[in-house]
C-alpha cells in the first residue's frame, strides 16, 4: 500500500486547485509539499485557460500548521536559519506572484508557514473554526524573515501583528474577518459553496483588471523591505531554539533563557 500524496493538483476548467492532503499531521509542510506548491504556481501562469487558483486541505482540522518541525533537526547555526527562511521566501513570493486570483478556502488551523501563504492568497474564505496566529514565541523561539514579517504588516497592521507575534494568540475566524483579513465568513458546512461563490465572481471578471490589482499591491509591499539576515541568524542560531526543537515532539516545556 502507498502512501497517498501529501498534495493534490486539480483543474476543472479554469479553476486550479491545490490540496493539502497530509491530514494526520495537520498539514505540516514538509520541502515535498512546497515545491509542488511552487510547481502548481509555474502551471496556473504557464496555462492561458486557468483563471482561479484555489489553496484548500483534505482536513477539517487544519488548513496548514505550520513547517514540519522535523525538517529542524539539524539546524545547529544561525545560517541554516537564514537558509531556511530563503527558501520560504521563495515559495511564498511565487504564489504572491501568481497572475490570476488566488483563493484560500480555510477552517482549523492556519498558523505559522500556514499563515504566511494564507497571508499571500488575494482572498481568504474561512469558517469561525478558522485559528490564524503566529504562535511562535511559544513553540520554537524563531522568528520570520523581512518578507515575511512584510506580509503581515500589509495584512493586519503593526498592532495586530504584534500582538499575534508577543502574545502568540490566535485569532478566530471571526475576529479574522472583522479585522478584514477573511474576506469571507460562513458556516462550518459551507466553506466549499462559499469559496465557489467567491470563485465565480471573479471568473466573471477582466482578467487583465485584476492582474493589474494584484501587481500594484505586489510591487507596494516589496518596495522597502529592509535586509533582516542578522535576526533570522540571531534567532534560530539560539540555543532557546535548539532546545525548542528538541522538546517539540516530547511537548515539553521549553525553559526559556534569551540566548
């Protein structure tokens, strides 16, 4: 018996979709999954007859939680942060740069790397199960890049960002969609006919209008982003993270030091 693939690729006519489809770990994403994220990405702009991407999971419990704490097991240095962070970079900005809209259909947990590609979808339909947070303050003691923290602030400005990032809390569907970060709210049964609502709007669109749209904000958001290489190392080269890292699996309380 073979393991079925931890992401799924469909076309219906103009809508492409990606599933996340490693449900018993809440969709942790492992390097697999990213790349053939990006590789969905390549295909929705190289196809002419696509005109929707839509990011969804195969899970009723999370959208995505995160990167696979696993693929951490060997970071023993700031760099490998940096690294690290250099290659999420990557894949967020290819789906940021995507041509067409892009929607993402989320109930659970959307947290951490989670967020981040949440965060770069155009438009988020969500059910008040929906948890969408940063909690790493709490769980590793790493922190984002420039990009990264850059999509956030875009999103849901300084004072809500820091209070997911220093609180480490997460908002509920509904505090989402009041702070206009969910564009839509509905039922917990109905997030499939809401995101295809969402969907067949703008298929009914001007393409090249919404192109457009999606291009001036992209450019905005990347005009100043400032190099930030000496926090990432800072962070994830800390022995608080290796301990982090170490206790995850275990669950156990990690003594925070500061260094």
């Amino acid at each position: 018996m073979t393991d079925a693939p931890q992401l799924l690729v469909d076309q219906d006519g103009p809508v492409l979709t990606v599933t996340f489809n490693r449900a018993r770990q809440r969709n942790a994403m492992t390097w697999e999954m990213y790349e053939g994220l990006y590789d969905a990405c390549e295909r929705a702009d190289a196809d002419a007859d696509v005109r929707v991407l839509v990011l969804r999971s195969s899970s009723d419990k999370a959208f995505i939680a995160g990167t696979d704490i696993g693929q951490f097991a060997d970071f023993d240095k700031g760099e490998d942060g940096v690294a690290y962070e250099e290659k999420i970079t990557r894949i967020t900005n290819r789906l940021e740069d995507v041509d067409v809209p892009t929607v993402a259909a989320i109930r659970g947990f959307c947290v951490g790397g989670g967020l981040g590609l949440a965060s770069v979808c155009d438009l988020r339909v969500a059910t008040p199960s929906a948890r969408f947070g940063l909690p790493i303050a709490r769980t590793l003691g790493n922190c984002l890049s420039m990009n990264n923290y850059s999509i956030l602030l875009q999103q849901v400005g300084p004072s809500v960002a820091l209070d997911l990032l220093l609180r480490a809390r997460l908002l509920t569907g509904e505090e989402a969609h009041a702070s206009g970060f969910v564009a839509e709210l509905c039922g917990e049964d109905e997030l499939e006919s809401a995101t295809d609502a969402v969907v067949q709007t703008l298929l009914g669109h001007a393409p090249i209008s919404m192109w457009a749209a999606k291009e001036a904000v992209r450019r905005f958001r990347r005009a100043s982003i400032p190099d930030g290489d000496d926090i990432v190392a800072r962070a994830f080269g800390s022995k608080d993270f290796q301990r982090a890292v170490a206790a995850f699996a275990s669950k156990e309380p990690v003594a925070w030091e500061g260094r």
